[in-house]
C-alpha cells in the first residue's frame, strides 16, 4: 500500500481512494482488493481529473479479472465525482500470498 507523502498535495486524495477500494471484493476468495494485496499504486491527475490503478490479478488467466477491473473503475467513477479511472494491469512483481495484509490473512484463516 502507498503511505502519505506530506510534499504531494494529491496523497491524501490517492489514500482516501485506495481506502474506497476496499469495497471492491474479490468474487472468489470474498477479500476486499487491498487486503489481497492487489492494488500496487495510484496516480492521479486533478486537471484531467484522471485516477490510474495500477493493480495485478492473483494470475494472469484470473477468471474474474474482467469483474474485478470494471469493480475498480465503477468504484472510483461511482465515489470521487467527475473523475475517471483508468486500470493498468501489470504482472510484475508477479502476486503471491506475501502480498496478502495480516487482516487479509486473518479473514483467509491464514
């Protein structure tokens, strides 16, 4: 997860979204996206008024990556009024059960 840079006037913004991202759950394994360690980043430009989630599947051929992008883009469109997101999957570093937060763990039985 990101953590709050006091010199970016744009932080608290990206943390209050990767905090909204935690609605966005995981149709298979019923973990909020954040807590499955997923989300890698975002970026945000406040003139374009643009939110890019730079985020990874638990693999490649996820068959609910299609489901879980548009939950994404639905959740910050749907809560941070005229903005827009974008996702970019990326696969490196590639996802592994490290990624997932102590509460993630807790809530798999981990």
């Amino acid at each position: 997860m990101t953590s709050f840079d006091i010199t970016d006037p744009l932080s608290f913004l990206k943390e209050q979204m990767m905090e909204t991202l935690r609605l966005v759950i995981d149709p298979e394994l019923h973990i909020n996206i954040i807590d499955l360690g997923l989300v890698y980043g975002i970026e945000i430009d406040d003139v374009k008024k643009l939110a890019k989630i730079e985020m990874t599947l638990s693999s490649q051929y996820c068959p609910m990556g299609e489901s879980i992008v548009s939950a994404v883009k639905n959740c910050i469109e749907g809560h941070y009024d005229g903005y827009a997101a974008t996702v970019e999957l990326v696969w490196e570093p590639v996802w592994s059960y490290d990624n997932i937060s102590d509460e993630g763990k807790r809530l798999l039985g981990m």
